[in-house]
C-alpha cells in the first residue's frame, strides 16, 4: 500500500469567530492510500482546541508510515495512532479504499443501512446583533441553525436570529463560556426562544453544576467526550453527545461511540471541525443515527471537492462513491 500525505487551506467564506477565536482558513491534511488502481482518501483537521496542528498531524502520521504501507488494518490503527486528526485521516482514507476495492458501499460495511438525506443546521459565528439576524435571515429555510455565542448578551444574539428566522429551531454553542448557573438561569428563556440543544455551554472541567438538571433543552456534551473512554464523563449531566470524526479518531472509533452512547441511553449529535466535502462523507454514516446534525463546513468554505456534497435548504444528500465510500 502507497501513503501519500498532502496539505490544503480552504479558504472560507468570511472569517469565523467562536469564544476561543477566529479563522480564516480551515486547514486540512489529506491522505491517499493507493493500492494499484485503487484509491482510498480521507480529510481531517485534527483537535484544534488541543492544539494539534497540519504539522504536528503529518508528523505523526510519518512516524508511522512503514506500518500503514505494511498493510494496516482500522481495528490495528486503533493502537497504532492515539485518537486525533492523523488517525481520523488514515482511518477514513482505509474505509474508502476497502469500499473501493471490494464494490461494497461504506455503509454496507458498517451495517447501518442505505444512506437517506439528513437535516444539517448551518452556523453562525459570532457578530453582531444585526448581523446575526440578518445572516439568520438569509438562511430562514434551513430548519435548523446553530449560533456561536459568548458569555456577553447570549439571549440578545439568539433573539436576534429568531427574528431573521422565526420557523427555525436553534442549536446554542458557547463553548465552554457559559457556567451552569448561567444554563440554568437562562434554560426557560431559551426554550421560549426556539432553542433545542445548548453544546457544551461550560467548561469541562467545571460542569458539576449541571449534574442531576433537567431542563427544558438538551444538553450536549461536546469537547468532554473523544471516543468511548470518555464517555463516563458525562453521566448524570448530558443528554447527549457530539461524535465529530476527528476527535474520535475516525469514523471507526465514531461508530463504536455511537453504538456505546446509544446503550447508555444517551442522544446523538455529529459534528466537524471544519472542512470540505471529503470531510463530511464519512460523517454522513454517522448521521443516520443522530438526532442532530451538523455538517456544514463546505457551506462555510469558498471552494469544495468536486464532486461535492449536495445541500438543499438544510438537508444534506448522500456523497456520490466518486467522491468517497
């Protein structure tokens, strides 16, 4: 098996700005797994917030790279690469290539039924008042949207884009910058405004507040949670949990999360760092189990792959084989 490793920076539409900070471009590394005339791709960006880098994930999958051109499989990469980006990209570039190679759509292989079109929510970084609404307005026909917020003026932000979109439900993510007296303050307020999940409002290492609070909108634990060994974290304080691909390491890792969370009890979200159309084919596996979706990155981007995914005011088709699975 041949490992190429390459880097892209999609340029993104206009600048993101969450509580942590803002970008620009959402910077990927992309892996090709060739085997003859077969070809297998994966996209990943890796756990921005713990700070892995396109550098520090190419480093880490060229450390390993006579084990991947050995012939590695996904259940032997789970101890080959720690969860993140390098073992994200390499895991989905294997799922494409066994596709590929066998005439067996990806999810078939994960045994989870033909793919149906999903509803995604669209997200609206940080700005102001008037621009929150007026972006909220732009995209009033998706069904569902998600708001990036701060600490300051949270319910002023979503009342705004419930103007710009008044038949749309909203998805709240303050990243960690709300305290869960703040959550449990405001949680009626922000029923009444349209607000059906809040994404890991607080810090995951002060989120004791919200142990035993049932509120009238879920709660998701998000950065909290990377793959199944997290997810005692979470017991007694979320309804559900976010699986994004690269934290969990690949698709792989995701399914089994999805499966372990959904024994638990617990609802599902999926979600993304960032990306493109690659990026969010293997996602759309993970989808069909979730309650919540959130695969927008190429809607953010100024360019995709081609073939791309297809949306359709706030639905998400499935990705064409050429493009991956």
């Amino acid at each position: 098996m041949q490992l190429e490793i390459a880097r892209r920076d999609w340029l993104l539409k206009e600048p993101f700005t969450i509580s942590r900070g803002t970008m620009t471009t959402a910077d990927a590394v992309i892996v090709t797994l060739r085997e003859g005339d077969v070809v297998g791709r994966g996209e990943a960006y890796g756990i921005i917030y713990e700070g892995e880098t396109p550098d520090s994930i190419v480093a880490q999958i060229e450390s390993v790279r006579p084990a991947i051109e050995a012939g590695v499989d996904r259940i032997a990469l789970l101890d080959l690469l720690p969860i993140g980006g390098a073992r994200c990209a390499v895991d989905c570039a294997l799922w494409d290539l066994e596709a590929k190679r066998s005439a067996q759509p990806a999810w078939q292989m994960a045994g989870i039924g033909a793919l149906r079109d999903v509803e995604t929510a669209f997200t609206i970084g940080m700005r102001s008042i008037e621009d929150v609404r007026a972006t909220a307005a732009r995209f009033a026909d998706f069904p569902l949207l998600k708001l990036k917020v701060g600490r300051e003026n949270p319910l002023a932000t979503i009342a705004a884009a419930r103007a710009g979109a008044p038949s749309s439900r909203f998805i709240v993510d303050p990243n960690q910058s709300w305290s869960a007296a703040d959550v449990i303050a405001m949680a009626d307020q922000l029923a009444e405004l349209g607000v059906v999940l809040l994404e890991q409002p607080v810090p995951v290492d002060d989120d004791g507040g919200l142990r035993g609070f049932r509120g009238p909108v879920a709660i998701c634990a998000d950065e909290l949670v990377h793959d199944r060994s997290d997810l005692a974290k979470a017991e007694g304080k979320y309804s559900h949990i976010n699986i994004k691909l690269d934290k969990a390491g690949g698709l792989t890792e995701a399914l089994a999360l999805a499966s372990a969370a959904l024994a638990q009890g617990y609802g599902l979200m999926v979600g993304c760092m960032a990306g493109s159309s690659l990026a969010m084919a293997p996602a759309h596996l993970v989808a069909q189990l979730c309650d919540y979706v959130d695969l927008d990155g190429p809607l953010l981007q100024a360019e995709d792959w081609s073939p791309a995914m297809i949306y359709r005011a706030g639905r998400l088709t499935p990705p064409e084989p050429a493009l991956w699975g």
